[in-house]
C-alpha cells in the first residue's frame, strides 16, 4: 500500500468518524481517570493540556494503525 492510498484511506469520511468517535470516547475516559483529579483541583496548565492531548491522539493513531493494517492485509 502506498502512503497516497494510506493517506486516502484515514482520511475517508467514513473511517475519520469512525476514528475520531473512538478517539473522543477512549481520549475522555482517559482523561477523565488519569487527569480528572488535576483539573478539578489545579485547572489546566500547559502540561496537563498537553497530557490530555495526548489522550486523544493515542486512540486515534492506534485506530488509524489498526485500520491501515486491516486494509493493507485485504485483498485487492
């Protein structure tokens, strides 16, 4: 597979919905079980923000890894 035909497969509308749900639903729960006490107790700092986006790029790389290598193991 072909970083183009990569590129055209993450970005389908159908697979960057399916994508970007899991990303908000596993990158909230993390967020919320790893740094809810923070921010309830401290705010946000720029650490903490960029812990919590990382939350949420973490299930979606893996999402979009998962289905790259579902599609690249298909037949064509």
């Amino acid at each position: 597979m072909t970083t183009s035909a990569r590129l055209k497969t993450v970005m389908s509308p159908t697979h960057l919905r399916r994508t970007g749900t899991i990303s908000l639903v596993v990158g909230t729960w993390l967020t919320a079980f790893n740094q809810g006490d923070a921010l309830l107790s401290s705010g946000l700092s720029s650490m903490l923000g960029l812990k919590i986006f990382l939350n949420y790029l973490t299930p979606f790389v893996v999402a979009n890894l998962g289905l790259l290598s579902h599609h690249s193991g298909s037949p064509q």
